[in-house]
C-alpha cells in the first residue's frame, strides 16, 4: 500500500498514477474522506475519553447533591465513548480497505497505455535466418516429441489442457536448467530458497495478488490456502511482520517453486505446446533493500536477467512496461522478451518488478537504521521460468535433423552433452 501521508500531501499525483494505471480514480477521493473522518473521530475519541477519566476522578470526591448530576453526565459519556469509538473503527476499516484497493504510485519514467505500449530499450543477439541455411524451423512441441521429451497428450488425459509431461531428455534439461540458474544467482550472492507452494491469505494479499490478479489464482476453500503463482509470495512473507536491522540489507533470495495460475482470460492463446500452461517451475529472484536505493537495484536484476539470457546464447530485446500492464505492486517493470522463430515475435521470458514500500507496508516488513523505523524496499526477478525457457532454447538452438544444439552453459549439468539427439524420426 501506498503511505498515507503521500496521498495527504498530493492527491494529485495518486490520482495521476491512478490514471495513467486505467484504474478508478475516484477511489482516491473516498478514501482521503475515510482517512477524515477517521482521523476526526479519533480526535473527538481521545477527546470525550480524556473528558471521562476526569469526571471519574471528581465524582469520588462530589459532594451528595453533585454525584448525581455527575453521574449523569459520565453515563451519557460512556454511551459517547463507545459511539465514538465504533464510528473511529468503522472509519479506519474503511480506510484500510480502499487504501487496499489503491495501486503503486507509478515511477514517473514508465510509459503510459496499455499491453501494447511499452517501449524497447535494448536488443540483444542474432536473430537466426533460417531461410539462409535452407530449412524451415519446426516449433518447440515437434522438436520436444521428436526429442521425446514433451508429452502435452498424456498431460491432457491425467490432468486436463495447460498440463504436459517433460520426459526423458526434457526432465534432464529443466533440471540442468534450474541448477545452472541457481548457481549464477548464488555466485552473485543470493542465498537459495526452496520456497512453500501453499500460503494463507495474508500472504498472497500482502504481495498484491488478490487484487486485480485474484481471477487468476488457485484456492483451497476448505483449507483457507492459495497456491502461489510465483515464489515472490513465499519470499515477500518471509520476514512479514519483522523489523530487518539496516546493516543486514541488502538481502537477496533465489527461491525455486512451482507455480501454479489458472490462466483466467486467455481462452484460445497459446493453446499448442507448453509456452501458457496451468503449473511450472521457476527460479525467482528477490530483493529487500533500503527505498533509496530500489531504483539500483532493480538495474541490478534487470542485468543479472540479462546475463542468464545471454549465457543460454538466446536473442532477446528489453521493455519498459506500459503503466496499465504493470500489475497493482509495481511501481515500474521491465521484460525480457526472447525471440521464437516460429511465431515470428519476441515473448516474455523473465520480468522484473520494483515494489518500493508497497508490499512492506503491506506486510509490516521494516528496516531500523538507528532510531528510525520504517518500511523498506522490496523487488523481484524471473531468472527462469523452465517452460518458456525451454521453448526459446529449442526453437532457436534447432538443426536440421530436429536435434538442438546445447548451450556450452548447460553442458556441465547435462553430462556434457553438446546435442540433444532425437529419439524418434
């Protein structure tokens, strides 16, 4: 959540935010007067109570024809008090809840519009002209099959469409995959997390997920539980309700998990194959560090991301995110989009976020830095999620006879294989 004071001091720039989000700017307005009115009933509280406590103190001491007179008056302030009171809270959780509502305030440099109007800050690698070298690139699901290592029918019939099998080879390469991830992040100084899949409820709405996300979300109603869609959850809820000394950040965490997203609105896209699926794998980074210093560190991640792409010798091209696609939490993002040579477009492989304060103060996460206490930081990185990495890595490292080539950085988790062989023609 955003803080209140900020929204006190320029309303203007939240509704500005709020806006350029496409989001309902008038819950701006009703929540500066919840926070009114609940910051007036809590005068007039403090007020009548105050009132209370030394008539308390005076009827002992009343002489006879005065005690009724002022016993009286304390019965009509103990009714005022508990009025007062319940109008303080009803105020304060009316506040909570629309302050709950509201999105990050949006960093000033990011586009404005929707899906479509991000803009691209660098491109990386060759694209591979396959009409040159005289053959037609298959896609990532013949090329799995015929390397016997994607089984997206059997998938079907045990669980339904969006599920699939890595078998055989494919098995071997999201593991190669997920510990070559792992070691670069730990080498850069993340500590490795093998992160919970199930969290309650304040967990995933501490992060933001319940909000315009909720749709998307699996739920265990007779547990009260959620299955996370991205480790994030598990990592922002990590030190929920701790105060983190500053000497200590930054922290970075590599937490690995499956993921689980009902893929709620995207009937009929990406249908064939295992690009859009129900459960995957996923090597996440996050980050918890001062405010002033979240811009830089989600540089920082943006180039760790860049590496790892590089490392798997893939072509991709950096987005700034457009406001109305940045999601509730993030105050600014960037994707990197690989090339798939059969869909003729870069897609999204990783994603970075930074949340500034708004996930902390959500979680009551702090940092103390000599007397002071106050909400940190909090951002996170996809460094690779298999499915779609594994996509990329077909299509674009394929040969002619079907075989794909293995990038020199997954060889040593591969029993150094150099070519991934088909099995079957």
């Amino acid at each position: 959540m955003i803080d209140l004071r900020l929204l006190r001091e320029d309303p203007d720039r939240v509704r500005a935010s709020q806006r350029a989000r496409g989001e309902d700017v008038a819950l701006v307005d009703a929540l500066l007067s919840a926070d009114e009115r609940r910051r007036s009933s809590g005068v007039r509280f403090d007020e009548l109570r105050a009132e209370q406590k030394a008539l308390g103190k005076l009827v002992p001491k009343a002489a006879p024809d005065e005690k009724t007179e002022l016993l009286k008056r304390a019965s009509q302030l103990a009714a005022d008090v508990k009025a007062a009171d319940a109008e303080r809270d009803a105020a304060d959780t009316e506040t909570q809840e629309l302050l709950l509502r509201l999105g990050n305030l949006v960093h000033p440099d990011v586009p404005v519009g929707g899906e479509e109007d991000f803009v691209t800050l660098q491109r990386h690698g060759t694209i591979r002209d396959f009409d040159a070298e005289g053959f037609a690139p298959k896609d990532h699901l013949e090329l799995g099959q015929l390397l016997g290592a994607i089984d997206v029918e059997r998938g079907a019939k045990v669980s339904g469409s969006r599920f699939y099998f890595l078998t055989g080879i494919g098995a071997l390469l999201e593991l190669a995959l997920v510990n070559a991830a792992i070691a670069q992040a730990t080498a850069a100084g993340f500590t490795p997390m093998l992160t919970p899949a199930l969290v309650r409820p304040q967990s995933m709405a501490g992060t933001g997920f319940l909000g315009q996300a909720a749709q998307d979300v699996y739920h265990l109603d007779k547990d009260d539980l959620y299955l996370v869609g991205t480790s994030e959850v598990a990592l922002a809820a990590y030190h929920m309700d701790e105060i983190i000394e500053a000497d200590r950040l930054p922290l970075r965490y590599a937490g690995f998990s499956p993921c689980f997203r009902r893929e709620a609105g995207s009937h009929g896209k990406d249908t064939k194959g295992i690009f859009r699926v129900h459960q995957f794998d996923k090597v996440e980074m996050f980050s918890y560090v001062s405010p002033d210093d979240s811009e830089a560190e989600h540089q920082r991640l943006l180039e760790w991301e860049k590496q790892w792409l590089t490392s798997l010798e893939l072509p991709f091209r950096v987005i700034d995110v457009a406001t109305g696609d940045l999601g509730s939490s993030a105050a600014r993002k960037f994707d990197c989009e690989a090339w798939i040579p059969t869909q003729g477009k870069y897609r999204e492989l990783t994603s970075t976020s930074d949340c500034t304060e708004y996930q902390s103060r959500r979680l009551s996460i702090r940092v103390r830095d000599g007397k002071q206490v106050k909400p940190l930081a909090t951002l996170n990185g996809t460094l690779c999620a298999v499915p779609r990495t594994i996509v990329a890595l077909l299509e674009n490292h394929q040969q002619p006879d079907g075989s794909v080539r293995v990038p020199e950085v997954l060889r040593p988790y591969l029993g150094g294989r150099e070519v991934l062989e088909p099995v079957a023609k």
